[in-house]
C-alpha cells in the first residue's frame, strides 16, 4: 500500500505537467482551431528563461520566474502576430507543420547558444531536494509544488473564463468567431492573447519540471506525452485537459513499475487507442452532431 501511494503521487506529479502542455494545446484548438506541436518547445524555452535569469543575472528564484513568465507570454503573443495570424486560413496540415517547424527552430538556436544550449543544467529552486516525512511515507517537495502550482493554476483559469470580460470574450471566441466578431469583439488581437496565454502555461510547465528532469534543450519532448493527456481529456475541455494529464500521469507511473521495460513509454499511446474506441470525443470532450 505504502508503495502504491507513492506511485501515485509520482504519477500525479507527472500528470499535472502533462495536464499544464495539454491546457495549451486545448486554448490554442479552442480559440483558433489550430493544433499548436510547438506546446514542449515553449515549456523549454520557459525553462531556459528562468535559468539564464538565476544564473546569468544572478536573480533570485521567484523573481527569475515571474520574468520568464512575462517574457514567454510576449513571446506567445508575438509569435502568434508573426507566424501564425498570415497563415491562417490555409488547409490544417500547412499549420500544424508551421509548429513542428517552430519546435525544431526553438530547439535549433538553443543549441546554438554556447555553453548553454548543449549542456544540461540544474534549476536552483529553493525547494529542491527537499522531502517530508509522513511515517514511513517520503514525500519529495518538488512534487508537492508541481501538485499545488498545477491546482493554484487551474483555480485562476476558471476565475477569469469565469468572471472577467477578457475570459468572458476568449469563451465566445472559442464557440463562434464570426458571432464574436460582429457583436465587437477584437478576436485578432485575443487570439494572440491566447498565444500569449498558452506559452505562459508552458513556461509554468517547465519551471516545475525543470528540478526533476535538469533543464536542457531536449525537455520540450515531453510535449509528445502531453498530446495524449490533450486526447483522452477531450480537446475542447480545458478541465479534461488536467484530468486527461492525470489520468496519463497515473498510468505511465504504474506501467514503469508494475510491467516490462518499454512499458512506461508505450502506456499513455495505448490509454489513448483504447479511448479513440469507447470514448472518441474524449472524457469531457462535446458530442457534435451534424445535420445532413
């Protein structure tokens, strides 16, 4: 029992990063009806933000943090203005390769950086290492702050979608541009905003997860983990999105210790299969009919 616990809370701890890519993949669908592959990319950018900010300019951690955050949301919003906006429009296929090409990009010019781009790095975060004791339970910090970061998080999402005029507005955009646009509403300048917004959850991501994994220019592969999480949850739910991470998390934590080598990296790929036959539109994701 001991042991199961802890599985699961590595499992959960791991499902939340997932959970945070896959959010950005569900409001990037949701506002532009785009799938953004460039989602690992950004989380590794975000993570490349905070250690140049601790380790070059000697800052300190929540402070570094809070820079890559504001950083990464202008780099979303920009690259949306950039990249993204004049190719809207084309067949489906010419965006989602536009992103891969983005991540490949991303990866390129870190790479390029020297001394940097191609060493592995540690993330100095106050709580690194840190563990708590319940019995004969050992709790590792790091996950409990991915666990309360990842649910603070989902918290402030929900208040804005909510409550504010700018969520508000994101949600119209998302159900009917065209509706949105002629009742007023920016939806250019809102779907750089959920670039903008995307990229900053991305960030989050690797922040959290760069104590655990070392901060490097391959981390944004986690990002093929997260577009499971993205499926099973639902894409247009950005509730599912976190469940779906869970639900990935728990698996894949399970399957590395319970079954055979090359289990771990294969189980979230079948959990996605076995959805796509019960259940195609995902755990909270909307059943749409067509009339004909």
């Amino acid at each position: 029992m001991l042991q199961i616990t802890q599985l699961l809370l590595s499992g959960i701890a791991q499902g939340c990063i997932y959970g945070l890519i896959a959010l950005g993949f569900v409001l990037i669908y949701k506002a532009t009806e785009t799938v953004s592959f460039a989602q690992g990319e950004l989380m590794m950018l975000g993570a490349f933000c905070a250690f140049a900010g601790m380790a070059l300019f000697g800052l300190p951690f929540w402070l570094a943090a809070l820079l890559a955050l504001a950083a990464m949301a202008a780099f979303g919003v920009l690259l949306e203005l950039v990249v993204i906006r004049p190719i809207l429009g084309q067949p489906q296929f010419s965006i989602v390769m536009l992103t891969i090409g983005i991540g490949y990009v991303a990866r390129g010019l870190i790479t390029m950086i020297p001394g940097i781009g191609t060493d592995t790095h540690t993330l100095a975060v106050p709580y690194k290492d840190q563990t708590w004791k319940l019995g004969a339970l050992v709790i590792n910090v790091e996950q409990v702050a991915i666990i309360a970061a990842t649910a603070i998080l989902c918290g402030l999402l929900y208040a804005m979608f909510r409550y504010s005029k700018l969520g508000i507005a994101m949600q119209a955009c998302s159900q009917n541009q065209l509706a949105a646009y002629y009742m007023g509403i920016p939806v250019k300048r809102l779907n750089g905003l959920v670039w903008g917004l995307a990229a900053a959850v991305a960030a989050i991501a690797g922040m959290l997860l760069a104590p655990i994994t070392f901060v490097h220019a391959n981390m944004g592969f986690i990002g093929l983990k997260a577009f499971p999480a993205a499926v099973v949850g639902g894409f247009g739910s950005l509730p599912g999105a976190i469940v779906g991470g869970l639900v990935i998390g728990i698996v894949e934590s399970l399957a590395g210790f319970y079954l055979p080598d090359g289990f771990k990296d294969t189980a979230p790929y079948i959990v996605v299969l076995i959805m796509l036959m019960v259940r195609p539109n995902g755990l909270f994701g909307e059943k749409l009919r067509k009339k004909v």
